[in-house]
C-alpha cells in the first residue's frame, strides 16, 4: 500500500512527511517494540527465548543500518530493497512468534513494499503486506503458534480480516495511484498543448504583421492603377476634349464658333482640374487623419452633395468602433469610388449612403435612385481590368472582405460592402 501523495496536488509537506515515516518508521517501531518487550518480560518467560529475540533486535539494528547506507546512495525500488524487505519481514515473524508485541514492527510492511519491491515484481509487492498480516493476526489471536482448536480458528478468521482489509486498501491505493498517473499525463499534456498553443500565437503574430505589410503593398499597386483609371477616364478624356475644341477654334472664321467652343475648352480645362486635385487629394484618406470612419464618411457625403447638386444622406447604425486603419482606410477608398460612378454614370437624383456595425462585421451601403445597369453586361476592361467595381472588390478581398453589387436598368444601384470588424491596435 501506498499513499505518498505524488501528483494528487497534496502540499509538498505532506510528502516529505510520509517520506520521513518510510524511512524512520521500521526504527521507530523496532525501538518501541523492543521497549514494550522489556517492559512485559512475562510474555517471554523463557530466558532462551528472551535472548534470542535480543539478538533478533540486535540483527534486525545492524540489517536497518546497513540499508540505510544502501538507500542513500540508490533511493527507490530495486534488487536489494526487495532483499531487505522480506529480511526485516522474516526477523519481524521470529520476533512476533517469541513475542507477540513484536506484531507492531511486522506491520510496517504494509506501509513500505511498494517503495522498496521493484515494479517488474508486482506479485511479490502484492505478497508482501499479505505476509505481514500473519504475525499481526497471531498476535491478535494471542500469540504464536496457536495454542488450541478455538484460538486457531481465532487466528484463521482474524487472518482473514487482515486480508479483507489489505485486499480493499491495496485497491482503493492502486485507484489512487491510477487517477494521479493519469493528472499527471493530463497536466503533461495540457504543458505540451499551451506551448504548442504560445507558438500558434507568435507564428499568428508574426503572419499578422506579415499580411499587413503586404496589404499596404498592395494597396500601393492597387492606388497605382487607380491613378492610371483616373487618368485615362477623366483627365485624358479631358484633355482629348479640349484639343478638338482648340482645333475647331483655330480652323474656324467665325468669331461666335470660336468663341463658342473655346468657352467649351475653358469649361473642359476647369473640370478637369478639378478632377486632378480629386485625384490628388484621393492619394490618401487624408479625412481619416482627424476623424474616425463614420465622420470621416459623413463628411465625404456631404462635400460629394454640394459639388454634384445631388441629395445626399449618411446614415450610421450600431454601435460606432475604432477600426484598424486598413479597414477604415478600404471603406473610405470604397465610398469614394462609388460615389465617383454615381457622379459619372448614374445620373441619380438622390443617394444614401449607410455604415452599419454589426458584431464582428461592418458593413457599407450606398445606394442610388439612378438608371441602373446590367453587372454581366459590363465592358470587359471594368470587369477584367481592376478599375472602377472590379477595384472595390480587390480592395475589400485584401482584408478578407467582399462586394456585392445589385443593380437593374431604370432601378438604380446599390454597392453593399461587408469586411470584418478590425479594431485598432491600441
């Protein structure tokens, strides 16, 4: 039997307690037995007798001592420990059958087999403590041998008893030994689960970092073939404008056509201008410096409105979050390109535009009152080309996001856009 308390989570007193009682224990029991033999010489009345068991003492000093040497130079179960087991457990029997107080000492091998029998031995430590229940069953029945009929019967049941009572404590230790070997694989395991859990987690820092940084050389690239969208839609355009209208000046007699087409010009070169500073001013969400995305949003709208003469309404749902700087920085670029292809395609009389947070998504919506159009009936360079919804989509995918366009001829638009919610790093 064993109780040590390893692995049960027991207070490291508790252990070195026990460890102390395995080693002086066997001392301990032999002095006080020895004691309680001196003490009651009637129940050795035979001279021969008592100097036999004195001698058995003396053996038995000599037999700790020399384990003890042993022990501390080769702690745990082996070869000599189980020698010196069934050693200590024959003097206890010679000792108990002289004297029957002697039973006390015997029946520190119920304590101790475990930790001195190896392992690949089991039977023998089973043995042990059911050989020391003989000497404390004599001992009980009144001393070996029995002396009659009645006091072996005697002997017999309380021999059973000891047994019994070995047998279920023997049970209930390799229970517990059992549920301490398998905390202690589980607590292992858990170690080995939260050091493979701390690496996931630098290895997702590490890729975060990673992914950010290719984010923002992508949407480099991506400002890159915006620029080059804007350029060819607006400002050549613009430009291709006002050279047909100076051509037609500068070939015309007539002060009124030249006039007239040089005021085209003007309006030309004024417009685009304007679109260039657009442009320019689009480089970076200059809005989302000072402000976070819903007012910087507002804003948007509401300069958008007054340039285009169009109504324009922003509405904001859910609870507000500083988003991370990517995410508010892609929705902005969203809105802003949308809005651009309601001024230049649209021909809408009304536009909303709505931010909601929804629980770990947000979500933009801008809708207008327009002609419409048919998606799959697109030019192939605005749907191959990375322009115009092809690049809010690229822009939206970047961050794990997506836009989805709804649209019909005579029914107007709406461009919804759902990203996960990002918060800001703080």
């Amino acid at each position: 039997m064993r109780n040590d308390g390893a692995g049960t989570g027991e207070p490291a007193t508790a252990g070195r307690g026990w460890e102390l009682f395995r080693r002086c224990g066997p001392h301990a029991m032999l002095v006080f037995t020895a004691a309680l033999a001196a003490a009651a010489p009637e129940l050795t009345p035979v001279p021969g007798e008592r100097r036999a068991a004195a001698v058995l003492v003396g053996a038995a000093v000599v037999v700790h001592l020399g384990w003890d040497r042993a022990h501390l130079r080769r702690p745990g179960p082996s070869p000599a420990g189980a020698v010196y087991y069934w050693l200590r457990w024959a003097l206890g029997f010679a000792l108990s059958w002289l004297n029957p107080l002697f039973a006390f000492y015997s029946a520190v091998g119920y304590f101790d087999a475990e930790d001195l029998i190896p392992r690949g031995r089991r039977p023998w430590r089973r043995l042990g403590p059911l050989a020391c229940a003989l000497p404390v069953a004599g001992a009980q029945a009144g001393g070996l041998p029995p002396q009659s009929t009645a006091q072996w019967g005697l002997f017999a049941g309380l021999l059973i008893v000891n047994l019994a009572l070995i047998g279920v404590t023997t049970h209930f230790s390799e229970q517990q030994e059992e549920r301490s070997s398998a905390r202690a694989a589980a607590i292992v395991e858990l170690e080995r689960a939260n050091a493979a859990l701390r690496r996931a987690l630098d290895e997702n820092a590490a890729l975060h970092t990673q992914l950010l940084l290719q984010a923002r050389e992508a949407g480099i690239a991506d400002e890159r073939r915006r620029l080059a969208a804007e350029i060819h839609d607006t400002l050549a355009q613009g430009l291709t404008g006002i050279i047909a209208q100076l051509q037609v000046v500068a070939s015309t007699d007539d002060p009124a056509v030249a006039r007239r087409h040089a005021d085209r010009a003007a309006d030309l070169a004024r417009h685009s201008l304007g679109e260039a500073r657009r442009s320019v001013q689009n480089l970076a969400p200059a809005g989302l410096a000072e402000d976070g995305l819903p007012q910087a949003l507002r804003k948007t709208v509401d300069g958008w409105s007054e340039r285009q003469g169009l109504r324009a309404e922003f509405t904001l749902t859910g609870e507000p979050e500083q988003l991370h700087g990517e995410v508010a920085a892609t929705l902005l670029r969203i809105s802003q390109e949308a809005l651009s292809n309601v001024a230049r395609h649209a021909s809408a009389s009304r536009v909303g535009v709505t931010l909601s947070f929804m629980g770990d998504e947000v979500t933009l919506d801008v809708r207008d009152d327009g002609r419409g159009f048919d998606p799959a009936a697109l030019p192939p360079r605005t749907r191959n080309g990375g322009f115009g919804l092809d690049g809010m989509r690229a822009r939206a995918e970047r961050i794990a996001g997506s836009v989805v366009v709804e649209s019909e001829a005579g029914q107007g638009t709406a461009v919804s856009t759902r990203v996960p919610l990002v918060r800001h790093e703080r």
